[in-house]
C-alpha cells in the first residue's frame, strides 16, 4: 500500500482531483501530455480528502484508492 499522491506521480500525473456524482466518489489523473485516467474509491472512503488516500493494488491490478491503512497480517500457501 502506498500513499495516493506518491501512486499518481510514479504514473505521471501532474494533477488530481476528487469528482463525485451519483454512483459515488473517483480520483481523475491528468497526465503531463493531457491524458487522463482513473482509480474508483472505496465505498467506505468517500468523504476522503486527497491527501488523506493511500492506494490497494486488488488482485487483478485495479488501483483502488482508500482512507483505509490495508496490511498483510496472514498469508498460507495453498497448494
């Protein structure tokens, strides 16, 4: 888990911001060159300030950003 300002960078971007509609709460990254691309915000981290976001890699590499501090606490092999 990393800090969400430190993910945008490291992808590019230049700005950020928080837009909210009916369905909830994403961050929009504008690159230098213009283009843009987007991280969905967890349900329960919609009120969130932008400086507050850390980012959770899910499992299929969607960048989720969260309020939320995630640690790996246990893992087993599963064979």
């Amino acid at each position: 888990m990393e800090n969400l300002i430190v993910y945008l960078k490291k992808q590019g971007a230049v700005k950020a911001a928080k837009v909210t509609g009916p369905n909830g709460a994403f961050i929009s990254a504008t690159k230098a060159d213009g283009s843009k691309f987007t991280l969905p915000v967890g349900k329960k981290s919609q009120a969130g300030k932008l400086e507050e976001f850390n980012v959770l890699i899910a499992e299929n590499g969607t960048a989720i950003a969260t309020v939320n501090h995630y640690e790996e606490t246990e893992a087993m092999v599963l064979a």
